[in-house]
C-alpha cells in the first residue's frame, strides 16, 4: 500500500509541475486544477483504503503519518508557487502571502475530504461542488473592502 501511494504521489507532482509549466491565466481555475489533483487522486480510491491510510498515520506518526503529510506539503508548495507566480503577475494582490495562502486553499480541501472518509452519503461530486465553493470564498475573501482587516492585528482595532 505504501509503495503504491509513493508511486502516485510523483504522478501528483507531475500533474502539479504541468500546472506551473502552463497555468490558466485566471487563478481560480489555477487554484482549481490544483484542488483537482488533491480530489481526484483521494476518490480514485475506495474509501475503506483512505480510512486504513488516515489510521495507520495517526497510528504510526513518525513513519506513516510523517509519508502521508509530506506529500501533501510538496503539493502546498507547488499550489504557492503557483499563487506566488499569479502574485508577481499582478493578477493577485502583492501583499498574499503564497504559502500561507495555499494552505488556507488546502484546508478548505482537507476538510471535505476527510468528511468525504466519515460519511458515505457524501458524494464525490458533491466534495468537489464544495470545495469549488470554498476555494472561491477564501481566493475572493469574506469582506466588501480587501483593507477591513489588518493581517498584522489580526483586526484587533475593530
């Protein structure tokens, strides 16, 4: 099982350096091809192996877990590549921060995919709806004005 999933792990990266080789220009499709690759390589796979992956992780953290949560960092990495790219390209705003920015972006896909593992009436279709969804709330932001909130209170002078 393991050495099946360093195998696709470089294919994800491959998938990921295509992306950064040609990205779209807009960056919600950008940022949706990425949470594309996540979604695609986790529903390819019967649930019951993700659910015996996701414990040996917790129970074995420094070997499994380790494995498993560094695969997903080189994928948060090219993912802020991409955003820093889209960020010197002036299509993002200049004061995003890549890599904090993708794992906000990551979250949003950590989130559903593991409530795609805890509960079967979830539907591939209906994780990849939401985290389309969420993906756009976080890329357009959650105030009318981009300077309501300062990121260095924290918005601690509202």
């Amino acid at each position: 099982m393991r050495c099946t999933k360093c195998r696709e792990t470089e294919s994800l990266l491959a998938s990921g350096r295509k992306i950064l080789e040609d990205p779209p220009r807009e960056p919600v499709a950008g940022v949706s091809a990425f949470t594309g690759i996540f979604l695609d390589d986790f529903t390819r796979d019967d649930r019951r192996l993700w659910r015996e992956l996701f414990g040996a992780a917790i129970a074995e953290p420094s070997t499994v877990g380790q494995r498993l949560f560094e695969a997903d960092v080189q994928l948060v990495l090219q993912l802020s590549s991409l955003l820093e790219r889209y960020r010197c390209d002036w299509i993002l705003a200049f004061d995003i921060e890549p890599m904090p920015a993708a794992t906000v972006l990551y979250g949003v896909c950590f989130t559903w995919m593991t409530a795609y593992l805890m509960n079967d009436a979830i539907s591939a279709e209906m994780v990849r709806n939401e985290i389309r969804r969420g993906t756009a709330i976080a890329m357009r932001g959650l105030f009318r004005d981009a300077d309501a909130i300062s990121t260095i209170t924290g918005g601690a002078e509202l």
